[in-house]
C-alpha cells in the first residue's frame, strides 16, 4: 500500500477501456501512488506511461493474479473480458481488496452502480465482498438520459441501441478495419467476432435470439430495471451493431405522466449536469473524448403516446471510465478503499 494515494491495479490495462482508464485517472482528482498495469500471458507489451512514469506491464500466467497486485494494490479495476473477470476475481476478494468490475461480470457478486447518473454505490451492500460493478456502457448511457425522466413519471422506455465495433473491444475495431480494407481489395474478409461480417452492413442481433431476444438485449433490460426501479419487461431493448469504430448510440421512445411532451422533456435533460442537450444531435463518431451524454432530436409521438429521444456517448470514456471514475472517487471520499 502506497503511504499517500492509492495504488491501483487495471487487469486489462493494454485493452480499449483500461487504456482509456489509465488516461482518464491521471486526469482526475484522484491521488494516484502507482499504476500496477496488468495484461495476458499471450504477447509481451510495451510498458505503460503514466504521469511521467513507466511501469511495466505485468502477465497473468495460469490464471494467477500476479502477487504484486494481492500484495500492494489499495484498488483493483477489471477491464477484461467477462470470463477472464470472473476467474480471476476469487484471488482479489480473498485477498480483501476493493474490485471495481467494467461491464458488470460479477454483478450476482457486486453491487451495480452508476454515480454518474444518480445511482451511487450502496456503501452498506459494498462491504459485504467489496465488489462493484459499472454496467454496460449502453446501460450507462440509457440510465443517465432516463434517470431524470422519473420525475415525469417514466413507466416505460423501449429502447433501440446501435453498438460501434469499438465496443467489442479493440479486437472489434481491428477486425471491421480489416473487412472494409479486404472487401475493397476483394480479399477475404476475417470474421472471427462478426461471423456474418460487420463492413457495409448492419447486424440487427448481437449474438443469436433464444425465445425472440438476445443476450445482450435481455442483460440491459435486467441491468437498468434494477437501477431505475421497473420492470425488465417495461425497459424492452433491442441492440444493434453498425459498423461504426466509436460511440453508442439509442433511440428511446417512453412512456411519461399524461400531459408530459416533448418540451418538459428537453428542459428536465438540460438541467442535469451529465447531459448535454443539443440539435442537431451529437453524432456517436464527435462524442468521442467527452465524458457526457449527448441528447436530441426530442420529439412527440405523433399518436400522443409519448416521446421519442435520441442520446450519444462515448462508449468508453463515458460509458466505462468516467463511471469507473465517479465509483472510484465515491469509494476514496467515504473510506471505502
Ligand atoms: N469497449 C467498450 O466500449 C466497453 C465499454 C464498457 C465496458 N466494457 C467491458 O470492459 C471489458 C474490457 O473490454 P475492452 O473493450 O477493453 O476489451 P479489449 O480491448 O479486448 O481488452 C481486453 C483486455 O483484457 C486483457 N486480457 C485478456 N485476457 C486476459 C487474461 N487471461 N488475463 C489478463 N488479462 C487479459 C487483454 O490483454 P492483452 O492485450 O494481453 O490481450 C486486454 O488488456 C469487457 O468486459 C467489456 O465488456 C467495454
């Protein structure tokens, strides 16, 4: 442990997220010790700057959590693939220390938490096994716009979301890179994540549907019922992919108190300090770099069955690490690390 500042350990640190993460925490108010940036066994990576330092990155080898982190990190960030999460999770909670999980793989384990929509980390659940979870970046984004909406009285949004390569990692955003160059070259395309191919097309299911829904679809329905209080089968989601680098992006159309339009809407949106409102909408591609929700295209349904909204963010700076931060900063302020 670091005598002033904390020590945080991000397993997954030469991925999209825990790079954008590393970024992020340098940039906040967060007194930060020491990275401890850990990777897989699978390739040797360059070491890791950060705040005028290098450190090098260090390889899980047979599932073991390297002992530098059990013994010295204050913090432990997971950004890595849900199964990787999970396995190696056990080591870090025996060992006592507090695990912030990025895309909600321990959320049975964890207390799930969205500080910067309004949902702060319930201390008290917290110290049971210390474990919190920052949901999908697209329940991020969702719980941020429809938060405020509870006020007029949100008792259902249903939601079309359209997901970028890039939140498939950066795995993702290589491989739609290498099906536009190759189709242009009519080459063969790889298609190892996007078995269906991704380039010039638009992937109405992420994954296959078991009784009519997808996973995903069924994940974030579950993920914001419980932040904001309904029901799963009130907040129906369908998630698209496009072949997009960077940014989600969704369409909601919800169901308010009679009597809310779409300008009640558009002020309630504008006074929240997370939400930029704005027309023309922010497209996904220009919010990349800001750590807000962007919202527009505020509408009436033309039947009078409520109002239609459009709302952007940056899959990982908003999406992950400006939520990984608010939790972070939540936990330093009460004590909690
Ligand atoms: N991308 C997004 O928009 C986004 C947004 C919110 C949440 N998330 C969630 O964040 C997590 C990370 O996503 P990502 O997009 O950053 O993925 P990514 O770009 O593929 O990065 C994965 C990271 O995990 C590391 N890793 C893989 N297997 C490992 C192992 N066995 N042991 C230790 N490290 C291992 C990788 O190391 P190597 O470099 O050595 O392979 C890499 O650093 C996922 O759970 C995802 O669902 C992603």
């Amino acid at each position: 442990m670091a005598e002033s500042g904390l020590d945080i350990a991000v397993i997954g640190a030469t991925g999209a997220v825990g790079s954008d993460l590393i970024e992020a925490f340098e940039r906040s108010s967060i007194d930060v010790a020491r990275f401890i940036p850990v990777a897989s066994a699978s390739r040797v990576h360059s070491p890791v700057e950060a705040g005028g330092k290098r450190y090098t990155v260090l390889p899980v080898t047979g599932d073991a959590v390297p002992e530098k982190v059990l013994e010295e990190a204050d913090l432990v960030v997971f950004a890595t693939p849900a199964s990787v999460t999970r396995t190696l999770a056990p080591a870090v909670v025996d060992a006592g220390i507090a695990i912030i999980d990025v895309g909600g793989a321990l959320v049975d384990q964890g207390v799930m938490a969205v500080p910067l929509a309004g949902f702060p980390v319930d201390s008290d659940l917290f110290t049971d096994r210390r474990i919190a979870c920052s949901p999908s970046a697209p329940a991020v984004l969702a719980a941020t716009v429809l938060r405020p909406l509870r006020a007029l009285g949100l008792s259902r949004a249903q939601l079309s979301v359209m997901l970028p390569a890039g939140a498939f990692g950066r795995g993702g955003a290589e491989e739609l890179s290498r099906q536009v160059v190759s189709l242009f070259n009519s080459g063969d395309p790889p298609r190892a994540l996007f078995p269906d191919g991704l380039a010039f097309d638009v992937l109405a299911a992420l994954g296959t549907p078991a009784d009519d829904w997808t996973g995903a679809e069924r994940r974030l329905s579950m993920e914001l019922a419980a932040l904001l209080r309904l029901q799963p089968t009130d907040l129906p989601a369908t998630v698209m992919v496009i072949p997009t680098f960077a940014g989600v992006s969704l369409n909601a159309v919800v169901t308010l108190q009679p009597g809310v339009g779409a300008e009640r809407v558009r002020t309630t949106l504008n006074a929240i300090p997370t939400i930029t409102v704005r027309d023309p909408v922010v497209s996904p591609l220009h919010t990349v770099g800001t750590a807000t929700a962007h919202a527009g295209r505020i509408r009436d349904d033309p039947g009078g069955r409520g109002v239609h909204f459009w709302a952007s963010g940056d899959n990982l700076r908003f999406g992950a690490s400006a939520n990984v931060l608010a939790i972070a900063a939540q936990l330093w302020r009460e004590n909690l690390l």
